[in-house]
C-alpha cells in the first residue's frame, strides 16, 4: 500500500476544486475515488437568527471600521471585507463591540491570519478572548513586529452558548464576521549624519 503525495499549485482562493483519483497497476485497478475541496477560509455559521453582532468598530488607525445596526447576517456570516482597519506594525488596534438588543449574553473572540495562511489557528493568531460571557466587548490588541506588509483576513465571533467560541463551524446562536486589517509599515526615520570613525 504505497503512499504518493501530490502537491498542486497555482489553484485561486475561494474556489471548490473537485479531483477524481485511481489506483492502477499492471495487475489490477482500483475504483475511483472523487471529491472536492474548498481553498478559502473554513464556514462559520449560526442556526438561530435571533441573536447576533449588532455593530463593531475600531479606532485608533489610519482608517477604521465603522459597522453599526448590521443586524443579522445571512446564515450567521457576515463578510464585510471592504470595511479595512489600517495600522502600522507594532501599533495598536481598539475595538468596541455590541449585540443585540443589550441584555444578551455571549462569548466574544477575535482572530487575525497573520500568516495568511487560510486558517486561524496558528500561535498568536487569536488576538482577544472575552473568556466569559459578555453584553459587549471593549478591547484592544497589537500588530506583531513579524508581519508581513498587507492586508490580512480578521474574523470576530459571538456565540451565546460558548465562554471561547471556536473561528469554525456551526453554532446554535451567535454571529460571524469577517473583515480586513491593513498592516502598514512602520514611517522611515532620516539618514544617519554626522558619522564619525573611532
């Protein structure tokens, strides 16, 4: 039973690719075996609709978002990837977040791909956990002074059923949102002068 791996490149994001596979030898063959795969980030959902992010904002960079009475989101998701917070490499991003109707309670997370790597689940990826239940989150969390210049996928969740909701998957109550921070290099400082040789 010999293993072969094959490694395909060039697919594009958020596409379904769907590959068909068979086992043949000058003795025999096998059947075919199909499926597909999704190169994009991993589906976060919600079943009920009543419960939901209601607004989030952030503040102190160069650009902010500002998304207030969004309500629910279709299935639970909601991809607000044109609303882009912009920050410099060591700064530091505030957020403000409500959800319905003020008396709720959730569990609020936040992750940022600072790898770019479709998935939220490397070391220092999720950048703020409630780790209770909340009737809104304030918070504020640092760029890494390893990340690369550009924009990166930052997701938020609420789940009313869970202290540390999880970036995937499906819940019963809550909401996903997806949006973009902008890492920006840090503003270049003059040219040495005045150098002297000892």
């Amino acid at each position: 039973n010999p293993t072969i791996s094959l490694t395909v490149t060039g697919l594009t994001i958020n596409n379904t690719y769907y590959y068909r596979i068979k086992a043949t030898t000058s003795l025999c063959s096998s059947t075919y075996v199909s499926g597909s795969v999704f190169t994009g980030y991993c589906a976060s959902n919600s079943i009920g609709a009543t419960r939901y992010i209601n607004n989030f904002t952030t503040s102190g960079g160069s650009t902010n978002i500002s998304n207030t009475g969004s309500g629910y989101s279709p299935s639970g998701y909601g991809t607000f990837l044109t609303q882009i917070i912009t920050q410099q490499i060591y700064g530091t991003v505030n957020f403000t977040t409500a959800f319905f109707n003020g008396s709720l309670t959730y569990g609020f997370n936040i992750w940022v791909d600072w790898n770019d790597d479709l998935d939220f689940n490397d070391i220092g990826e999720k950048v703020y956990a409630s780790g209770a239940f909340v009737l809104t989150a304030t918070g504020s969390f640092t760029i890494p002074g390893n990340t690369s210049i550009g924009q990166h996928r930052m997701r938020i969740k609420a789940d009313s059923g869970s202290l540390n909701p999880t970036a995937c998957g499906t819940i019963a109550s809550g909401e996903t949102e997806d949006y973009t921070l902008e890492v920006t290099p840090l503003p270049c400082g003059e040219n040495p002068s005045n150098l002297t040789a000892i």
